[in-house]
C-alpha cells in the first residue's frame, strides 16, 4: 500500500514536469528513465494521463499532488511530534528518577548524620555512670572505653574496651544497638551488660529483651530476664546454669567468676591492677569465685591454691604461670 501511493505521488509530480519541460529540458531523460523501471510506473503515468482528460486545468492536478503530499507532510509531522512526546516523558521519567534518587540520597545523608556524638573513658579502677540526652543511662566498669553516636533512626554505641551496663529508655523509632568486634547488640528499652575481653564477649540481661547476632557469622540469640549469651571461640551461644545478675555486681565493688577460665579473671583484675595481670594461655582451669574489688590482690595469692597456677612477677606486670597438677 506505501509502494503504491509513492509511485502515485510520483507519477503525478513527474506528469505535472513533463507538461511544463521543453522538448529538449535535460529531465526528460531522467523522467524516461525512471517510466521504463517499471511496468507500475507507466501504468499509473497513463492513468494520471487519462485523468488529465476530466480535469479543467493544470492547477486541479497540482492541487491533487499537492494534496498528496500534503498528505505525507502532516503524517510525518504527526509522527515527529508522538516521537516527542515520546521523548518528552521518556526525559520526564528519567529527570523524576534523578530527581527521586537525589532525595533519596539527601535523605541518606540526613539519616546517617549524628544527632548526638561523644566519647567516654575510664581509668583504672574508676566507675563512671553517664545520662545520655534521651534519658538513657551508662555505666562504665574500669578501664573501659565507648563511642556514642545518636541518630535520627538508631541510637549507636561501639564498645571498644571494657564493661558497660546500658539502661535504655524505650523508643521505637530509634533501637539501642551496641556493637563490639564480634558482636551486635540490638534492643528497644532494656536493661543490659556487655563485657568485652580478649577471647570472650558476654551479654547478660537484667530485664526486658535483646537481640545478638555474630558478626562473623550467622548465629543469632534472643536474650530475656536474667539470661546471659555468650561469643567464644567464633561461637555465639547461650549460657546456661548462671545468673545474669551476676555480671551487674561490679557496679557495688564486686567481682563474681562462674566457671571462668584463667585468662578471662586476669584480664578482669587488670582493670583494677596498678600493673596488668597476664597469662601463658595454658591452664585449662575454670575457677569460680566471688572477689571484693578492694581484695584482687589477696585473691590473686590465693590462686596457686584453688588452681594449677604459680604467680610470678615480672618487669611488665603479674605472670599467672601454669603448673603440672600435683599427682
């Protein structure tokens, strides 16, 4: 059908010439030329011919060519404008996308922008409690360092060294989360512990509900009233056979050891030495015991007693030294 109508326009157009060219104009050859590539092509020259008959003038066929290609003018215009608008809401669509994700990216950056940042530190030996803005309480064990960052979404504590007890006023809007190296603490209004020591991390709940998850693994603990969970040894689990309570009772100068191993009591009691306490990491001990903070060092002496241990001092501090058993 499109053939069609080109050869017609065509025929018309060169008709229209050939009425007005001199005999010997040069586009007759070109006219000739394209009448002989085909027999379309002359049969529609010889029916615009004898249309020629009926009209009155030249200006009538011109008129029906010109109609023609009016015609073809406005289809084609029509299609440049769909195209437009085509292109139009394509650009529409993509300037909403850009707008979208550039808000979207602001809004990103609102968010991670902190409401609230600080940084607390004890010594030695020292107990500091701290009021955070929305009410929430800290309480840092000796030697223990944290990073507070509020934001708009999350309230946010790394525990970097040491022990803290966190009393978190509830807010849905915004969870309570304390991370360590290997752990994350998430939770909405509770009260918790969190020890963090070399080879072991401890969470232990007074009330309410936390969430723990491994954050070199998969594993992931809901601890409630008095329970306690435990990472050791790149397992989180939790603990069994103890009381949460009492992982708080250092807040009243007390130390409690539940089936604690060597290294985890010497690492506890560097927080109140004036010199560290270490270990060779070789006693398979687990000692339980219940130490006046004021007392560590007469409990330290007493060690070789209840333990297959030997204390040595050294130029850098306290050496609790395995020992064979006694046979």
């Amino acid at each position: 059908m499109h053939t069609q109508k080109k050869i017609s326009e065509t025929a018309a157009r060169w008709f229209i010439r050939m009425q007005e060219a001199a005999p010997d104009a040069p586009e007759r050859s070109q006219f000739e030329a394209w009448l002989m590539q085909h027999p379309a092509h002359q049969k529609e020259y010889l029916s615009i011919s004898d249309a020629w008959q009926g009209l009155d003038s030249m200006n009538e066929l011109k008129t029906i060519a010109q109609a023609k290609q009016a015609d073809v003018f406005f289809k084609q215009s029509e299609r440049k404008k769909t195209t437009r608008k085509l292109v139009g809401s394509i650009s529409s669509c993509v300037a909403l996308m850009f707008i979208g994700w550039a808000g979207y990216q602001q809004y990103q950056t609102w968010q991670a922008t902190p409401t609230l940042q600080l940084a607390s530190e004890t010594t030695r030996a020292q107990l500091v409690t701290e009021t955070l803005d929305d009410g929430s309480r800290v309480t840092l064990n000796a030697n223990t360092q944290i990073e507070i960052k509020y934001y708009r979404n999350q309230r946010h504590i790394d525990l970097l060294k040491g022990e803290a007890i966190f009393e978190v006023q509830r807010d849905a809007d915004r969870p309570f989360v304390v991370e360590t190296d290997r752990i994350k603490v998430t939770v909405l209004g509770t009260r918790f512990a969190v020890n963090k020591l070399s080879q072991l991390e401890r969470v232990s709940v007074d009330h309410g509900k936390v969430e723990v998850a491994s954050k070199t693994g998969e594993e992931k603990i809901i601890l409630q009233n008095n329970q306690v969970g435990e990472f050791k040894q790149t397992r989180l689990q939790p603990r069994t056979n103890v009381s949460a309570q009492d992982y708080f009772k250092f807040t009243s100068g007390t130390l409690v050891f539940n089936q604690a191993e060597v290294a985890e009591i010497a690492e506890t009691l560097t927080r109140y030495n004036p010199t560290p306490v270490m270990t060779d990491g070789l006693s398979k001990d687990h000692i339980s015991a219940v130490v006046a903070v004021k007392d560590t060092n007469n409990f330290i002496s007493t060690l070789p007693r209840i333990a297959n241990i030997r204390i040595k001092q050294t130029s850098t501090g306290t050496l609790l030294e395995t020992t064979s058993p006694a046979k």
